[in-house]
C-alpha cells in the first residue's frame, strides 16, 4: 500500500549524504543505527495516512493508535532490537469527532505499555487528512539483523503466516467474502498486527550472522530489498509458503495475497540452513518456516512450484493464474 | 500557526503516562530527554502539513526543505543540545511535480550538513497535502534547559528581533505591504528560519539554572509555556521588545506581531538578573535582550508599557489598539 518506487525514491533522495562516524546504519534499512556508549541506537519513523493505508470505518481510534505504534515496532524487530522510546505526530482533520486523538491515544498508550515503550513526545496539527506518524527510538540486540547480511546457501525463513492482512482488508472493503470465523481472523491481521519483537531479539541472541526484513509491503517486494541489499539472488518454494486455515478457506489456491499482499509484519530472514524449521520455532517463540534459499545474484528471484518447475515473477500482481496452476500443478 | 489549544490536547492526551527510568524529561518541553551511558539524548518531532504551516507559492522546495529542519533545530536549541540525526517523514501529493521531493532533499541536506546531523532515515507516503515531518535526536548539552526551570526574580531575556516572520508571513499573503528592502527582510525572516543552535549551546555552557524555550507560537503564548511549567507569573516590559527596523518601517507601534505573531524561532530564556545584555550578548554569540521579569503565580502574566502602567492580556490577539496606545503612551 506504499506508493509506486517509494524505496527506489527514498534512495534517489538519499543518495550523496556523507555520514557521521556515529552512523553504523543509514538510509535504507529497517532502522537507522546510532552508535551511542552502550549498545547502539536504532531509530526508524513510519506513518499512517487516511486513506492511503487505513479507513476509520475499518479501524477503531485505539486499534489505529495500536497499529501506528505495531508498524513501527516491526521495524526494530527486523533489526534485533529493543524498542523503548517514541514521540508521535498526529494529523487531525477538523471535522472529526473532538475526543478521536484521545481514543486513538488509549489505544497507542495500552500498545506502548505492553511493548515497554514510552511515550515522551507530541506533536500535533491540522490536516486534510487524519495521519498518524511515530518515530521510534530502540537499543541494537547482541547482533544487528541487516538487509545486506545474506549470503549465497541461506535459507529463507519467515514467521507466522503471510496473506491474511491482504485478505482481512478486502474483506472490510467488500472485496472478497469469508465466513463469520475467517473473517474474523483475517479481518484482525489486517487491524491489530503483532511486531515480532520477541521472535526479532531471540534471533540477535543467536549471535549468528543473519540478514531480516519485516513484511509490510509482500514477501515478494520486501525479500527483493533483501536481494538487493545482500547482492544476491533466491529462489522461494512456492507450496512451503505458510498459509492459515482461513487463507486457504478464502483464497483457496491463489497464493498472490501471500506473495504480494503486504501488511503481515512477519518477520523474513535468512540463515545458514543448519536449524530444522522446528528448532528455529522453538528458538524464536513463533511458528517459523523455511521458504526458499538465498542464490547468486545471477539467478534473480525465481519461484519453484510443487513439480519443481521455476516461474520468474516479472512483476508486482498479476500472477493470480500463472500462481494458482504452478502452486497446485 | 498550530491548532488552538494543541498544548492542551497534547497534555491531555499524554496525561497517565508512565515513564521508565530511561525518562528525564517527558512530555511537555521542546525535546525529551532520555538517558544514554554518556550525555542524555534529547528527541523531538515536529511537521510541516501544506496550508497550514506553508505553501508552496511562498517556499520553494530547497527552502521549504531546510525550513521543515529549522524547525526542529530549534527545539533542540531550546534544550541547550546538539543536533545529530534525524528521520523523514514525506507525504506527498500526486499531482505535484515528480522532482519536488528530490528539492526538497536538497535543501533539506544543505541545512543537515550545516548543522551537523546526519539523515538517516525517510520514509514517503500519499497524501493529500505535501507534509514533511521529521523526528531529531541529538545530545543534552552540560546543563539542559528546561521549560520548568524558571524562578520568582529571574530575568526573562530574548535573542534576536521578534515578530518579523509574522509580518514577513502576512506580506506573502497579500495582507501588508513594505518596501522592498523591507519585504526582502521580513519574508525571509519567515522562509528561512535560523535555530539558535550556538546560542542554545553557549547557554547551556554557562552551567547555571535557566529556562528555555523558542518561540514558535508567538512570544505570549511560549512565554505561558515557561509559566505554566514553572508556576510562576511574568511582567514584560513593552518598550523592551527587540524589534527589527524593518518590523518598525512596516507594523509602526503595533506590537501584536512582536507579541503573539509566531515563527520567530528565537530562544525565550529566563537566568538570575546579575548578566547585563551585553554581557548575555557576547556569551552567546547573539543579540540579547531582556524584556522583563518573572514574577509570583499569583500575578500571572502582564505586561508594562512605558508609562509603567499593566495590562494584562485576556486573549490572543485582537489587542492591536490597546498596546499600540501603551507603546506609545
């Protein structure tokens, strides 16, 4: 739900800034990283816009200010951090209800207290729009999981189930249709994200070297900034993608929701293969599995079916088709 | 310029908030201050939203850019510190033109590089309206000057001329006219604000009690600020307002613009009376000028004219009469 080329953008605007030797990580990144004297800073800043990423017909105030705080802290944790300090920037459009920052604040106060963050700063303003903007200030784990950190014989991995978000916004905009249950789980993916910050700082205490990215754009964009990032290739096993009950309740076998849909904040990251999906889960505290491997850059990113033929996905969407006889071929 | 009653909405919205012990300085001042192993961090985020802040027929991007960063910068003055990192938050509308965020970049690093902070991060969404929010980090100075820090027989001083960006604001909306040395004056007082970095700095190194603010919404109501937080009361003498002559060839005795016009981005500081200005002046490398005294709560907040007679200010703006006769009287 990002703009076209926003990271493409972003690193266009970046390009030429000379850094301070405090700087350990820049641009381009979950998170910035700051050296301080103890363990270094991470720094990131995100924000939800009316109408671009939210509709308050779908949303609940609290469950936006939640989600605003939950988007942010996905991105410590896709770097192995901490999270413990935020200031936020409300947008609020005049002809809304007079106590909705109130009511979007319970709901960001109840998230930051569970998560340990405070909370030391505001700022808010008029807008046309009711936008909510958080930048969030964490201290770097025992390893710091970066972008550019895989390497060629990794496996892939990712926590959780990938989809459900994608689906849960449909089904609130009247897109696709569920039954009472699974559009209950799938509609609450989408409102009330969990930031895998447990599962993030369990992987920092490996103490191994591993590349991580948070998905809020797709598997398949954000595992391309992995690529990118590491100078390399993969390939993603498209029957190992994990899928819940209710993913596969509504969407039946189009894996697209998976592979592009964005907005699942789990956590993608890559390894030397030598844990089995079972003890990485017991490590991590999550449900993880293995869904491809880190190739030459060569290569590209390709996806293998379950009859081990390769699909090379040429762009974003558009697949549902191609996708649904390879998954099921 | 920001919405009434923001500080108000913002206390109530953070009231209850607990804080770790990492907290120095919550809520409530320029910047939080959080706690590191070596200087405490100072953090503070602040936005620029399209038709309330600017437009774009008075600030060119570079302009617009570096002004979203002074803004910031100011604050971090106001605590004593110095800058060194900040995030960026882009909205932008679709039918600006495609390069208008890469100038604004331009001079949104020009003023970084300036400053010595390092961007290392951004973040673009959709918006409705152009909005640059940015969050900076820097570090707490010897003494870190805070809104609370007034006291009964303080002197309450000022650096540079005030009310220039309020009349440089209403020249580029048609609404005043100047000469064009003068126009020339005031509109870039508005467009290009300077942070009184250095002088926050030199403050904060002078090691003695001092409250501080910078003056954004208007000399009355930052002043209330200090007040408030304080618990004191405050005359200020009317004749001692520092004014530019461009303020006095356009606004003659009308001292409202000086008084409640915001944008100054001039630092409002409060020390023990025993430095005379030009002393002040010289420390901080700026003009200084006192412009009046803290005084009990119970006095709350007056103002002197030349005829040593008090006013007391009931309401924002619309005293445009009443203090242009105390001026002069």
């Amino acid at each position: 739900m990002k703009p076209a080329g926003e990271f493409e953008l972003i690193a266009q605007l970046c390009k030429g800034l000379q850094f301070s030797r405090r700087v350990i990580v820049g641009p381009g990144d979950d998170c910035a990283v700051i050296a301080s004297a103890r363990a270094p800073l991470l720094l990131t800043i995100d924000s939800m816009v009316e109408e671009v990423h939210f509709d308050l017909k779908w949303l609940g105030a609290p469950v936006l200010g939640a989600r605003a705080l939950a988007v942010n802290l996905s991105d410590i944790a896709a770097m192995g951090g901490m999270p413990h300090t935020c200031v936020v920037n409300l947008g609020v459009r005049s002809d809304l209800p007079g106590d909705l920052p109130r009511r979007i604040y319970v709901g960001l106060k109840r998230a930051a207290r569970a998560a340990g963050v405070d909370i030391v700063g505001g700022n808010v303003t008029s807008s046309r729009q009711l936008t909510i903007t958080i930048a969030l200030l964490g201290d770097a784990g025992p390893v710091i999981l970066r972008r550019d950190a895989a390497r060629v014989g990794d496996a892939i991995y990712v926590t959780g189930t990938l989809g459900d978000a994608a689906l849960g916004w449909r089904i609130l905009a009247g897109q696709m249709r569920a039954t009472t249950s699974a559009g209950r789980f799938l509609t609450a993916r989408y409102r009330a994200p969990v930031a895998r910050l447990g599962a993030g700082l369990k992987l920092a205490a490996l103490k191994r070297r591993a590349a991580a990215i948070d998905i809020s754009d797709g598997l398949l964009q954000d595992l391309g900034h992995i690529l990118e990032r590491s100078e390399t290739g993969a390939v993603v096993q498209l029957d190992a993608l994990p899928l819940s009950p209710a993913y596969r309740a509504v969407a039946k076998d189009h894996l697209d929701f998976a592979l592009t849909g964005g907005e699942d904040y789990e956590l993608l990251f890559c390894l030397p293969p030598d844990l089995t999906d079972a003890q990485l889960s017991r490590h991590l505290g999550v449900a993880v599995r293995r869904i491809g491997e880190i190739r030459p850059r060569r290569e590209g990113l390709n996806l293998r079916g379950a009859d081990g033929r390769l699909v090379r996905p040429s762009h974003r969407g558009g697949w549902d088709q191609l996708l649904s006889q390879t998954a099921t071929s």
